[in-house]
C-alpha cells in the first residue's frame, strides 16, 4: 500500500495532516474506496510510543468495538456450513447455557445484542482478561438482565466469547480461524490474535483524551460492561504481546484502516467476496435491520443487524477510542479511521465531513 489521494481530494489531506500538526493524532491511517478502487490512502505519525517507528502503510492498530462485524461473520460462516442456525436455541449445541433462564437464547438474539449478557459478572473483574475459558464459563452461569431478544444493550466485551462459546459446541471453527481464513481469501489484514511474525507492525495504543472512555464510565451499566475484567481499557494490557497473540473477538480486532475501507466497499456488493463467502442469504442478514430501539449500553436509540450498526441506511461500526468503518449507500462511499491515539470521534467527524464535501463535488 502507498499514500493515494484522488483529484478534488486534496482538502482531505489537509485536514488529515493538520491533525498531527495540532497535536489531535499522533499515529493513524484514513482510507476511502468507492467503486472498487480507492480514492484516498494517507497514514502519518509514529507507531510506538517511544517516537521511533513512523507509522508505515501496512501498520496495524487494535480497533476496538470496530472488529464485532467480523466476530459475527464467524458465527454467520459457521451457520452457513450448518455447524449452527440463526434462530434455534442455542442449548440445542450448548446445554449447559441454558440455566438460569437462557433456554431461549439464539445465536440471533446473540449477534444484534438482544441476548441480556452485556457485561461479565463481578466474579471475574480481576481475572486474565486472556483467560476465555473462565470468561465463557461466567456468562454460562450468568441470569440474563433481560429475556432473550426482549432488550437491546451492546455486547461491549461479552459478544466474541457469547459466539465463541457458541463456535465451540457446534463444533465451528473458532472466530481466530474463521477470521484469518476470510482475510486470506479478501487479500487484507483482519487478525483476532496476530501472528508471531507480524508482532512488530502493531502499533501501541496511548491514551490522548480522557475523554475516551469518560461518559461511560459514568453510567452503571456501561461502565461494568467495559471494566470487567480489568485490563481491556489499560494499553499496558492491550500492547503487550500476549493480548496482541491472543483473541478477544468483541474488542480484539487488529487491522488497518485500507482492511476496512476495501471491506466496507465490497460490503454492499451482490457478486462481492463477502456476499460469496456466506451466501445471498446470510449476506442480507447480515445488513439486515434486526434489533431496532433503545439500547440500553449506549443510552441512545440504535439499530443492530447481526453484527452491524445500520442506523440510517449505511452500514459500519465504530470502536471505543477513534477507529471506525462504514459504508454510506447515499454517496456510495466506504471509509475508514484506524488510530492508536486513543480519544473521541471529533477527529473522524472533521475527516467524513472532508470527504463528503469532496465527493460531492465529483
């Protein structure tokens, strides 16, 4: 990958570089496709924390919530292999998760968030956040907050090893597997655990705002789901080398912004790779509207499909701390955001409103 930047785009790579001329980034990448080819591919700034590496085209960051899309294209391959189905409880593979009122529970109501377990119990704040047998056994003799697919609450850090626990006991491959086969065939970097030989193109995660995290930690609900078990929101966790080899699917994702852009881009398409990879059927369910209200982790209204944010007719996801992707149906436009400075959205906000005004002028 090089720095590409399309005729009329030039205002985009102002705002761009003016933000690690203010001090707003300090490692990032931004990518923009339409059509099948990019119009936009810029990265600046370092890739650690010591101010040694600058930030190359292939670098790679952890991405936080961004990465739930491609957790549920796991389950969605899995059901499309008829290791598993959408809509039968999932004690029909798992049995054991069905005490303490879950018989009901769907791998549906567990990819739009309707499942009631949006946050690990007290039990576990202090245990290895790597330890997903431990995690998985809590959520297993957890009483959900809600009736199956009544509520909606985001699956802040529960959502990989709900589909996980599911994977396993129908005998899927696991979301790692599932992920890195996908991107084998897509031809980019989505990696839920990176390999030994790519450890030195991660970048470190740093803490910009506090901001960041602030409004939800503020809020009962939110701020357990997020801080249990401890560690998920430290990037003296997240930039060790084993939580990079590790997977923890509901946060864990490693990508670039180009990854996500090139995705987002094909998302959309009928004679896509994705659309090939799960079927036309599991395609439309996966950009499907399914849970649509009140979602009680980010107290404000959202639409889900089985993975995805669909509010508005596009399609995308954000994470925690400034990277996100998505694709806007009305300009025809994906773009992505990928950075290690961890802050608000302010920064991808200033970017998308430069790429409109571009593309609107095409």
């Amino acid at each position: 990958m090089t720095s590409t930047l399309a005729a009329g785009f030039d205002n985009v790579r102002e705002v761009f570089f003016d933000l690690f001329r203010t001090g707003e980034e300090i490692g990032a990448s931004v990518s923009v496709w339409r059509d099948g080819r990019p119009l936009v591919e810029l990265h600046a700034g370092w890739q650690d924390a010591g101010r040694q590496r600058p930030w190359c085209a292939d670098t790679l960051a952890m991405t936080y919530s961004t990465g739930k899309p491609f957790a549920a294209l796991a389950a969605l391959k899995a059901v499309e292999l008829r290791h598993l189905t959408l809509d039968a409880p999932i004690t029909r593979w798992w049995p054991e998760f069905g005490q303490h009122n879950k018989s009901s529970t769907t791998l549906r109501h567990i990819l739009s968030h309707t499942a009631g377990l949006p946050a690990f119990s007290e039990g576990v704040r202090t245990a290895d956040p790597l330890d997903s047998a431990r995690l998985i056994a809590d959520l297993v003799s957890q009483e959900p907050l809600w009736a199956p697919g009544q509520v909606i609450a985001e699956h802040a850090l529960t959502y990989g090893h709900l589909i996980e626990g599911a994977l396993a006991a129908g005998s899927a491959d696991d979301v790692r597997t599932a992920v890195a086969e996908f991107a084998r065939e897509f031809g980019a970097d989505f990696w839920f655990g990176v390999p030994e030989e790519l450890l030195g193109r991660v970048a470190d995660l740093e803490i910009m705002d506090k901001a960041w995290v602030g409004e939800y930690l503020q809020r009962d609900l939110s701020c357990r789901a997020l801080t249990i078990p401890t560690g998920r929101l430290d990037p003296r966790h997240t930039n060790t080398a084993a939580s990079r080899r590790a997977t923890f699917p509901a946060d864990g994702l490693i990508t670039n912004a180009s990854s996500l852009a090139r995705f987002y881009d094909d998302l959309p398409r009928r004679d896509g790779t994705l659309a090939e990879y799960l079927g036309p059927q599991l395609h439309e369910e996966f950009m499907k509207p399914q849970a649509t209200g009140f979602d009680h982790f980010l107290e404000s209204s959202a639409s889900w499909s089985l993975g995805l944010r669909v509010d508005g007719g596009g399609f995308g996801m954000g994470g925690i701390g400034g990277s996100c992707a998505w694709y806007d149906p009305g300009l025809e436009y994906s773009m992505a955001y990928v950075t290690r400075g961890l802050g608000t959205f302010d920064r991808v906000d200033a970017l998308a409103t430069a790429v409109e005004n571009a593309i609107g002028g095409l």
